[in-house]
C-alpha cells in the first residue's frame, strides 16, 4: 500500500512539470521540486513585465507619449474655452482695479496697474479658432489694446498682438497719428481713433465697441 502511494505521487510530479512539447523526460529539478525556486520566479516576473512595456509601447498612439499628454492637456482646456464663448475667464475683471500683464509676440508683455474696459469673443468657435479683443485703460490714463487669436489645434500656438495709445503731446507715434488725423479731420486723435486703427470695424470690433460708454458710430448729419 505505501508503494503504490509513492508511485502515484511520483507521477503528479512528473506530469506537473512535462514540458508542452511532450518531451520524453522532465528537468531533472521537476522530479523533486514541483515549484519554480524564488529566483526563478522574479526572473520571470520580471521578463512577462518587459515584454508586456514593449507591446504597449508599439500598440500605443503617438500622442500618449510624456510630451504628447501635456499637449492633450492643454487642447482639452482649450476645448473647455471653446465650449463657453462668447464668456472669457477675466469677464470678472471688468471695472475693477488691478494689476494686469498683457502678452505680445516677438515684443516685451505689457505690465501696468488699470482696469480692463471691455473685451469680446464670437459666440462660436465651430473651426476651432477665434479671436479676443480688449481694451484697457492705464492709471497714467494710457490706453492698451489687445488682440489674441485662440486654436485648440496642439500643433499650432496662439498669437498676442498688442498696442499703447498715450496721448501725451510727447508720445511720437501719437503726434504722427495726431498729425495725419489733423489733416482728415481738423481735431485731435483720441483713443477711440486709435481703437478703431487698431481692432477695425469686424463684427467682433463692433461688438467690443457697443460694450464701451462711448460712441463709435460715425455721425451723418
């Protein structure tokens, strides 16, 4: 009876450790061990977690690398932007008082203490760009114009335009304006003008402009 108990067992061992090929004999450590050793088993843990990396790395799109998550970062926030126009994050900020940084491409960004006038954004972004416009004004009594055209698109970037209407005597660029708007019209330049040269008569110009206090129909008489 104890023989034939040895024989069984002898047997389960030697199946449970068979290789898949059905080779004629197994390992020589199947026989009497019937579990791989601890080192064994972290070397093969350790090979099944590399393999397992590198099948994700070729199936995974181009765009979940480092670099491509933060640009899926910041398309998705742009998307959230897109979703609430015409309302823009400093809406808030109108009338009131504060510090404010004004972002211009290939020139220093504007830094001034004032309040943001007005500013206007389409209703709809459908194409996934639009523009901003705004309007600020100094507590030197300077005004700032500022234009930004927004995309969600990651591979494109977005653009900061933006001027500072002085009406200083002193100021060069007004006393040229001054001087050609003399001649048109025989009265100084004001910063409506100098609005009006700077944002046009767009649909969304005409919008900022009826949000001011100030008229900027041409008058017919």
């Amino acid at each position: 009876m104890s023989d034939q108990r040895v024989e069984v067992i002898t047997e389960r061992r030697v199946t449970k450790t068979l290789p898949a090929s059905g080779g004629d004999a197994a390992p020589e450590h199947a026989a009497g061990d019937e579990t791989a050793s601890p080192q064994e088993a972290k070397d093969d843990t350790r090979r099944e977690a590399t393999a397992a990396r590198d099948e994700t790395a070729r199936h995974e799109p181009k765009g979940n690398s480092e670099n491509g998550s933060r640009s899926n970062e910041v398309s998705r926030a742009k998307i959230r932007m897109q979703k609430r126009l015409p309302a823009l994050d400093d809406d808030g900020d109108v009338g009131i008082q504060k510090e404010h940084i004004v972002t211009r491409d290939g020139k220093a960004d504007l830094h001034f203490n004032g309040v943001l006038l007005a500013s206007a954004a389409p209703a709809s972004a459908p194409k996934g760009h639009w523009q901003e416009y705004r309007i600020y004004q100094t507590n030197g009594d300077k005004h700032v114009f500022s234009k930004a055209a927004k995309t969600v698109e990651e591979e494109e970037g977005d653009t900061h335009e933006a001027e500072v209407f002085d009406p200083a005597p002193s100021s060069v660029p007004s006393q040229l304006m001054r001087s050609a708007r003399e001649i048109a019209r025989s009265r100084p330049l004001t910063w409506m003008d100098a609005a009006t040269a700077f944002f046009g008569y767009d649909p969304l110009a005409k919008a900022l402009y009826r949000k001011l206090s100030v008229r900027f129909e041409e008058e017919v008489s």
